[in-house]
C-alpha cells in the first residue's frame, strides 16, 4: 500500500498495483455475470413475451409484421374465447382435470416424502443411508423409460383411464427429488429442539407432526411448487394412460388445439398463455418461500 500525505497531518492509502488488478478483476467478473443473467432472462423472457403479445395479434399481423413488438390494433378475443367463447367448456374441463391431477400428485408427494426424509434424517437405523442412496438414483430413472411396464400395472389394477391412475405415478416419480430437498432440511433442525417435545410428551410422530411441518414451511413450499409445476406440464403419462378428450389435461388440450386450429396461430397462442397461468400464479405467490426453503436446506444442511 502506498500512503500519500495530505495537509493537516492525514494521510491517503492508495493500493498497490496488485490490489488495484484484484478490484478491477472483481468488477470485471462482476459485470459478465451480470451480462450472463441478462442474456439468460433475455432467452427465457423473450418467447414468453412474444406468446403473450401475439395473442393479442390477428393471423395477419403475425405473418405480415412478425417483428413487432405491440399489437396494432389490440385483439382480446384470442383471450377471451378461450375463456368464454366457445371454447370455454373444452378449457376448464381440461383445467379441472389438470388441477385434480395436480392435487392428489402433490398431495401424495409431499406427504410420502415428508415422512421419508423425516425418517431418513432424524432416526439411526442400519442401512439408512443405502436405502437412501436408492431414492437417489430415482432421479435417474426418467418416466419414459418405465411407460410401458406402468402402462401395465396401471391396467392391471384398472385405473387406466382414470385421473388417479396418473396422479399416483406422477407422485412417484417427484418422490426422489422431494425427498432429497427436505431432508437437509429435517436434519438442520437442533437436536435439543426434539430433547425439549419428548420431555412434553410427543413421540417421534408427534415430533413430526407438531414440531418438524410448521418449521419446516418454506421446504414444503418449495417441493410443493415443484411437484405443482412437474405435475401441471406433464405430457407422455396422460397421454398414454387417459382414454378419450373428456379426460386430457391442458398440456394434451394445447396439443389438440394447435392441432384444430393450425391455420389461427394467434387463437393458439392466447391458448397456450392461458394453460400456463395457474402454475405461474403458484409459483409467484410462494416465491419467498421457496427461496427461503432451498436456502436454509443448503445452508442448514
């Protein structure tokens, strides 16, 4: 460091060559990271934006004027036909099936997994950590893989053809990863804390239930989220295992009526925007909670 006098007695410490090449390496890195999350937003933002707006476009606008940016004019009947018009009764039946579907998959998810990593991560017991080495390599296993043989089962204990026959596999296949979030999560949880309800009188469950859930809000608001979004997007499992229209969730909706209406790009893309607001909508209104519930089971854990 190199001190320069100043009048009055004080002094000004100026950095050396070295320490000054350290900021400004610090400020460059600074910079590309944020050009990096600029371009990333840019990738992600940019077609979802460009679905919205078309929809509120004519077929014409989008073929003649594809580069535009703001509709001119204005077209909300995209929206609303899809919502209202004719093809209301097509959208929220496929909406219902979808949030049925979602529902009992993150039900069963949350619930099976939280008694999982509750076990994995507060009980002893020989083999624990094989057992759970097994969950993990879940995340390995993709659904498509095991289409055919499910396909099987689920015919065999007749629920082809019926919601839950795809909500059970979908929870199944969110178990591994759900598992994984939470229990750092049980684990960081102090040991007194579980010394102190015994000494009231819970048992390992009454720990769980009274104790482990209510702290334990973030993390289950995050595997939530996951599982609503996994679930909600889902394609190859209904598509397989649901049997006829009256039956299809939204993703299948969106495929048909691309389908239907292939020459009405704009109608189509109204449609598309409208199927993916309830998953946005959860994930906006748990945001905090999910940052919170990744943050303290990878600090915590």
């Amino acid at each position: 460091m190199r001190t320069t006098a100043l009048t009055g007695g004080a002094s000004l410490t100026r950095p050396t060559g070295r320490r000054a090449a350290g900021v400004g390496r610090l400020r460059l890195s600074g910079i590309v990271r944020y050009v990096i999350l600029v371009v990333v937003a840019g990738v992600i933002l940019v077609p979802i934006g460009y679905a919205v707006l078309g929809g509120f476009k004519t077929n014409g606008q989008l073929v003649g004027d594809p580069v535009s940016i703001l509709p001119s004019p204005w077209v909300f009947s995209n929206y609303t036909d899809v919502i209202f018009g004719a093809n209301a009764a097509v959208f929220w039946r496929e909406a219902g099936n979808s949030l049925i579907i979602a529902a009992i998959a993150v039900t069963a998810t949350v619930g099976l997994a939280s008694l999982a990593a509750f076990v994995f991560a507060r009980i002893v017991f020989r083999g624990r950590e094989a057992i759970y080495t097994l969950f993990t390599f879940g995340l390995l296993f993709p659904s498509a893989v095991a289409i055919l043989p499910l396909l099987i089962l689920v015919r065999q204990i007749g629920l082809e053809g019926n919601l839950l026959g795809v909500a059970l596999p979908q929870a199944a296949f969110a178990l591994p990863l759900t598992i994984i979030i939470l229990r750092p999560f049980f684990r960081s949880i102090p040991v007194e804390l579980e010394d102190a309800a015994r000494i009231d009188g819970c048992g390992a469950f009454g720990f769980f239930w009274r104790v482990l859930l209510p702290l334990a809000r973030p993390a289950l608001a995050t595997v939530s989220v996951l599982a609503i979004v996994s679930t909600w997007n889902a394609f190859l499992l209904p598509l397989i295992l649901l049997n006829g229209t009256d039956q299809w969730t939204l993703p299948l909706g969106v495929m048909n009526f691309s389908t239907e209406y292939v020459s009405d790009q704009a109608r189509i893309l109204a449609f598309t925007v409208i199927s993916i607001i309830p998953a946005v909508l959860f994930y906006v209104v748990a945001e905090r909670q999910i940052v919170g519930g990744l943050t303290a089971g990878s600090v915590k854990g």
